[in-house]
C-alpha cells in the first residue's frame, strides 16, 4: 500500500462519509436531471483541495464560477459516480480511476434555484498521490488550482459576495479564494467538508 494511503486524515474521513450513502447504492434512479462532481484532496502537510474555475459563456448558468469538477450525468455513465470520474479526467486531466482512494459520499445538494437545468448534485470523495497535478484540459474550465484546506477554514477568507441577477442584488456566503469567491452549491458542499474535516476526533 502506497505510504500516502496511511494517512490518518484520509482513514478518518473515510469513515465519516461510509455512514452517508455507499457509492455502490448513490447510482439508483438518476437522470439528466441528476449531476456529480469531485471532491478531491491531495494529501500534503495541509491537505489541498482541487477547484476549477468555469470559462465564461452566456449559455453556461455557472458561467465564470469556481467549481469543484464534474458535470451532468450522461446516458453512458454507469452511475453518477462515473459522471463525476469522467468529467474529472475531461477537464482536469486527472485520471481517478488510476491511484487515487475513494472516500466516499457526501450529501445530496439541490440547488434552490428552480430556474437551473439540474435538480441534484452528488458529491464523491477522492484523496489523490501528493504529487498529483491538474491542468486545464478542457474549453469549459478557464483554470485550476489547489487550495490548502488551511486558507478555506481560516476565518479571514470566509466572506460574502453580492449577485445580480434578474434585476435582483443577494448577498452570498463565500470563501475568498485568491481573489475569487466561492460561493452557492460549490461553497454549500465545501463547508459540509470541512465541517467533517475540522470535527475528525484527534488522538
């Protein structure tokens, strides 16, 4: 087994998403309606999560946002589990079905916006080699980065970003990434993360 495997972070967390739903049963019922991203961390002395940042187009709805990877199932998709794999690979060039270590599931996140074209996103878990690295690799993603967990649970990044739209102005929570906010679904399944992360039982 890989040295990074063993890591105490990974075991842990592991343990804390088996409880929500196995990934084996999260594939049931899903339709084109149905979405899945990834939530992948690399383990290093402050675990590091992958974000992407979406390219601006008029049509995208999450056109400019920073995301986690992934996208909306496609009939050749086993399950929603392969729609976040393979969107992974498509816009990051990381390959999760090579070494990576699934940890799990998190919960289900529906948008509030009904205007929006999918009504559920899954969030899988994926601890990667600490000496992966992501690129651009796909038209749709303008850039990535990791992002220590550090800098996301640090309480000078948490902050607030207003929206327009429609003609309406609404301010959201966000994490102040670099400069860029990250904020709605993305900041929903990053702060039920780190919530996980934080209140992992110390030895």
């Amino acid at each position: 087994m890989s040295t990074w495997r063993r890591d105490i972070r990974l075991n842990r967390l592991k343990q804390t998403f088996s409880g929500i739903t196995s990934p084996n049963t999260a594939n049931v019922n899903v339709n084109r309606m149905d979405a899945a991203v990834a939530l992948i961390v690399r383990p290093r002395i402050s675990m590091d999560v992958l974000l992407i940042k979406r390219s601006t187009n008029e049509r995208d709805p999450w056109s400019g946002h920073m995301a986690l990877p992934g996208g909306r199932w496609e009939p050749g998709d086993a399950g929603l589990q392969q729609t976040a794999i393979r969107e992974t690979l498509e816009e990051t060039g990381v390959d999760l079905t090579q070494e990576s270590l699934e940890l799990g599931r998190l919960e289900d996140c529906r948008p509030k916006n009904p205007m929006l074209p999918i009504s559920r996103i899954v969030p899988f878990a994926f601890a990667v080699p600490p000496l992966t690295e992501a690129l651009v690799a796909s038209p749709e993603v303008e850039s990535i980065q990791w992002v220590p967990i550090d800098l996301l649970t640090n309480p000078e990044n948490t902050s607030s970003t207003r929206i327009r739209s429609s003609g309406l102005s609404k301010k959201f929570p966000s994490y102040n990434v670099n400069g860029e906010h990250v904020w709605g679904l993305t900041h929903r399944i990053l702060s039920r993360f780190l919530h996980a992360y934080i209140t992992q039982p110390q030895e």
